[in-house]
C-alpha cells in the first residue's frame, strides 16, 4: 500500500481503519480495518449478523462509528460536496416511502445535487423499471425494489458504489444483468464494494475478497488466492485409531477436525504426509483422501468459529 | 499492491457539474411533499374542515348570540381553521416520521449527509405551503362568514378596523407555528403513533387539563405552554391575554429554537 504509507488517497479509495461499532452492549464491527480499491469489484463476505451492512452504513455516514474511520478518498462521507456522484449506496432492505413513485423517488434525491431529469429517466431505463417507474413503490416486488435501489446508487454515475446484497431477490436473468452491470462499472476504474453472504456469489463477481465473521478481519485476499489458500487440500481420514493419529499429526500449521467418530479432517498437509505418519505409527486406515472444497466450504472453513447465528443441528465440525 | 497495478486501469472521474445545494433540498422536500398521496389527502380535509365549519358555524348563530364585537366574530369564523390546525400538524408529523417508518430516510440522508439541511428545508418547505394555503383559506373564510353573519351585530366587520387584519394574519402565523412545532416533534421522536400522540397530548390537551389543577402556580405557567402561547396573536383586542402581542410571538420564537434545537442535536447525534 506504497499510496496509503505517502499519506496520499487514491481516487475512489474505500479505507476502514480501526473501525469499531457498539449498539449497546453488542459490538457489531470490532477494530476492523481494510481498503478497497478502485477498478476491480470487491466482494464483502460473512455470516448473517457479521457486521457487512454496519460497516457500510458506516461509510456513508449513516451510523457513526464507535471509534476508528471509515473514509472515502481520504475524506468523511459528510464532506463531500456532491456525495450522490462520489459514493453511491445500495443499503439492505427498501429505503423508499412506499407512497412514493420509483421516478418521484429518483428525482427528490437528484434534485438535491441538481441531476437533470433526463439522468433520472436513464437510470429508470437502465435497471429496467420503465413500466412501472409511475407506480407506488409499495407494490414493488422484492427484486423491483431491489431495481430501484440500485438505480439510485448510479443516479449519480458515481465512482464508487456500495451495494448492501444487491443481488438479493433478483430472478437469475437480473443476478447474470448486474454481475455484467458490476464488472462493466469496475472496468470504467470505479470501486465497486458489493456485500454478500453467499461465496458462490461472490466469486463469480469478485476479484477481491474482504471476509469477516462477528466484526473482525478474516481475511483481505483476492478471490483466486482465497480458493486455493482456504479452499486447499483438506484430507479425509477414516481410522479406528484416529484419536491417536491426531495426536501424532498435531503440529504447527495443521488444524484437525473430527466431523464424527473415527474421521478426520486434516488441513495444512497433504495425503502421503497423513499416510506416511499412520504407517510409521502402525495405525490402520480405513479411508484416506484429499478433498478440494468448494467456495463455500473455504468460507465456512473460515468463518466456522465466527458464525453469529447457527443451526441446532450443526453440520460438520 | 504495488503502484504500477494500481493505475493499471485508468481513473474514473465522476459528472463535476453536480452540487448538493440548500436550493436543491428545498426543491427536493417539494417534489417528496407533493408526490404522495396523504399530502393532497391531509390538506384537503383542512381546507374543507376550516371553510366548512365557519360557514356551518357562521350560519348557525341565532342573532341573539352574534354579540360581542370582531373577536366573537373572528372566532365563529376560524373555528374550523383552529381546528384544522390538527390536520397540518399531523401532515408535518408526517412528512418526518414518514421517512423513518418507511426507512426513504437513509436514501434522504445518503444524498444530503449533512443532515440539518434535510430538517430545515422541511420545515421551510412545509412551513410556505401551509402559510400560503391558510392565508388564502383564512381570507377565504372570513368574507364567506361576514356574507352569512351580516345583519347580526357582528356582521359588519372589515379587514380596515383595528387589528382585525392584524388577528386574521395571526391566524396563519398560529398554523405555521403549530406545523413547524409538529414537524420538530416528528424529528425528535422519530415515530408516526408516538409524535401525534405528544402533539394531541402534551401540545393541545394538556394546556386545558392542566387549567383544571388546583395549584394556582399551574394557571401562571399554563400561559407559557408551547401550544398556548400564540393564543394572543390571533385576537383583535389583546387586552385580555395573559401574554402581550410581542410576548406571543417572542415566546412562539423561543419554543421553535428549543424544539428545532434539540431535533438538530438530535439529528446529527443519532444513527439513522
Ligand atoms: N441498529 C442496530 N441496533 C442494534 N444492533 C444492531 C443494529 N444494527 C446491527 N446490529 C447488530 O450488529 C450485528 C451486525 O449486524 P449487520 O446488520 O451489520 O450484519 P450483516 O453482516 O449485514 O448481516 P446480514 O448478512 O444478516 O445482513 C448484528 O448482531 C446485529 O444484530
Ligand atoms: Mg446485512
């Protein structure tokens, strides 16, 4: 990060710096800090209730944080002159009068920077809300509003955009329309910043990965290295003597799980590693094999110990 | 990443000519103001209610009653307007509480971040459109009551006799008071139920309750209660109010920057 360690801000530069937010006694973001930058999308991942929409509220200046800094090109949200073209936000859930017109809606909020009606009528057309841009929002389908939301993020053609799951209630043909959207306003050099919970999701849009679990920093990694670092050379190991092949495996770096009785799940080394040492110890396999993981399992992998609000019945762990 | 990766795509540069402007709040609260359903709603059932009544009211007074000079007058005629002064003041409620039932007020702040501009220009915004309505409608209403009054004994009052014009425009300045008031309250408790039950409760029914205490210190302080206090300025002959003319509006004053201060504290101190 030569331009932060100058002092200097990059265009469109999206920086948390020991970010912390209490509500009451409950801290939803805790000491978090990371940077997202400009021309690439980046994703922001992690379980329900991990402090996503409370970090981006926090950027935009709608929740003030605890302690710490949540800037946009070096700058508070409240000072910019024309917010609407620096930053534009899609926050979770509807933020529209359900009284109000999509089109009214869009034009309060661009009479406020002085956007011409024209912008409106195009950011109607280009979510795809023409036929029903006269009609109360409060009719509005989950994936409409979710239109409509991201309308008003790009009124201002903005160069950055934070999207709280925009992808959230969109039929597959809208998911497919806005990871193109997506990737086409990073290609113009703008910070995209969009949050979800589902890895899947994000790593078809993503380059850049921000994970977080319970309000801390998981991990600030590109996409690529997040599959093969997480996602990596788990091995399956079946044994009637796996409590003692743990113990002979146990070692810096190595994280050993044991889904159910006799089984074993070991990262952080490979098979012949696994094989060698039961052999060496004369302990009997029944099972042994490398699993590559999905997306999904690298994040649950990650977040495991993070999850704010799990099932009864819990999967392996 | 390294300086070279990191302008290895060109820098997007945002539209330069847009600026966030008081202008285009003001501009922005009326187009939110007039593009929903309850404004048009809301004001209509206050000009009926204030031209209805004093003309029902107005033509109902046996002559025997029509006594007492401009002030009996100015009162069968405003009784509606005084009334629908509750109208106004629910709609003010409304315009605030509104934003934050249906969450458009994170869209209203993202774009206006500064926030004490959203609140003024609401109430400035709000504050005009009932000025100018309840002037016409004041207007309105007392020349279609002095038709119908005329040949009582108070039928004969014209805008040119002392202080009657003064009393009618006090009417208005009362409305756009109790508005602004209104809308400080939406501000300050952020709840539709919760702010027109402190408007009807604390702001118009308390005052007259509290006249019923025993305690001698609750009728001297009564007088001064944010909801009482612009009862002078809508009278012909002020003689009789506890608080003089000047005292009436100072007073209106004092409770708006109480109110409008401690919505702004508010405002910027609480998340959204
Ligand atoms: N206004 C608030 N008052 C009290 N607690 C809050 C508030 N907002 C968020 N929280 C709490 O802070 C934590 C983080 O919430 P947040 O909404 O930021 O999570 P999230 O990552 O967006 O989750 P999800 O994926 O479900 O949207 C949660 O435990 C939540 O209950
Ligand atoms: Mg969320």
């Amino acid at each position: 990060m030569n331009d932060r360690a100058a002092g200097r801000s990059v265009v469109g530069m999206i920086e948390i710096e020991h970010l912390t937010k209490r509500y009451g006694k409950k801290t939803a973001v805790d000491d978090l800090t990371f940077a997202v930058k400009p021309g690439v999308v980046t994703g922001f991942l992690g379980p329900n209730g991990a402090g996503k929409s409370t970090t981006m509220r926090a950027i935009v200046g709608l929740d003030a944080p605890t302690s710490g800094l949540a800037r946009v090109n070096g700058k508070h949200y409240s000072e910019f002159r024309s917010p609407l073209t620096e930053v534009g936000a899609l926050l979770e859930a509807k933020s529209v009068h359900a009284g109000r017109s999509a089109y009214k809606h869009l034009l309060a909020l661009a009479r406020t920077h002085g956007i011409p009606t024209k912008r409106v009528h195009e950011v109607i057309d280009l979510v795809g809300l023409h036929e029903v841009a006269g009609k109360r929002v409060g009719g509005f389908s989950l994936g409409m509003g979710q239109r409509l939301g991201i309308a008003v993020a790009l009124l201002g053609d903005p160069a950055v955009l934070i999207l709280d799951e925009p992808v959230n209630g969109l039929d597959p043909d809208g998911v497919k329309w806005i990871r193109l959207l997506l990737k086409g306003l990073a290609s113009e050099g703008r910070t995209v910043f969009l949050s979800s919970h589902l890895m899947s999701e994000l790593a078809q849009t993503a380059e850049h990965l921000i994970v977080i679990g319970q309000g801390k920093l998981l991990a600030d990694t590109t996409v690529d290295d997040f599959v093969s670092g997480n996602g990596k050379a788990r091995v399956r190991v079946v044994s009637p003597d796996a409590a003692r092949l743990a113990e002979h495996l146990a070692g810096p770096g190595i994280t050993i799980a044991s889904p159910e009785r006799g089984v074993l799940d070991v990262s952080g080394t490979e098979a012949a590693v696994v094989g060698q040492t039961a052999a060496a110890h004369g302990l009997v396999l029944h099972e042994l094999r490398t699993d590559r993981g999905s997306l999904e399992d690298a994040f649950m992998q990650l977040t495991a110990d993070a999850v704010e609000y799990r099932q009864t019945m819990e999967g392996a762990k | 990443m390294t300086a070279a990766a990191m302008t290895e795509r060109p820098a997007y540069a945002p539209p330069q000519q847009y600026r966030l402007t008081f202008v285009g709040e003001l501009r922005s609260e009326w187009t939110k103001l007039w593009s929903l359903r309850s404004t048009w709603i809301v004001l209509l059932c206050a000009v009926v209610f204030s031209g209805g009544l004093g003309a029902l009211i107005s033509a109902s007074v046996p002559d025997e009653a029509a006594v007492g000079g401009a002030d009996a007058a100015l009162s069968f005629a405003m009784a509606g307007v005084s009334l629908s002064s509750v109208f106004v003041a629910v709609l003010g409620i409304l315009t605030i509480t509104g934003e934050y039932t249906t969450g458009s007020i994170r869209s209203t702040l993202s774009a206006a971040p500064k926030r004490l501009g959203m609140l003024f220009s609401k109430a400035l915004v709000f504050g005009a459109v009932v000025a100018v309505l309840f002037t016409a409608m004041v207007f309105a209403t007392f020349f279609m009551s002095q038709a119908l009054l005329s040949g009582t004994e108070i039928g004969g009052v014209s805008l040119g006799d002392e202080g009657v014009l003064r009393a009618l425009f006090g009417y208005v300045g009362m409305i756009v008071y109790l508005a602004l008031l209104a809308i400080a309250i939406g501000a300050i408790l952020r709840n539709s139920a919760g702010s027109i039950g402190f408007y009807v409760g604390v702001i118009m029914i308390l005052p007259q309750l509290a006249t019923l205490l025993p305690w001698e210190w609750v009728s001297d302080v009564v007088p001064y209660a944010p909801g009482n206090v612009p009862n002078t300025i809508a009278v012909v002959d002020t003689s009789m109010g506890t608080l003089g003319l000047g005292e009436s509006w100072l007073w209106m004053g004092i409770w708006l920057v109480v109110a409008y201060g401690l919505a702004g504290v508010l405002l910027k101190r609480r998340d959204v």
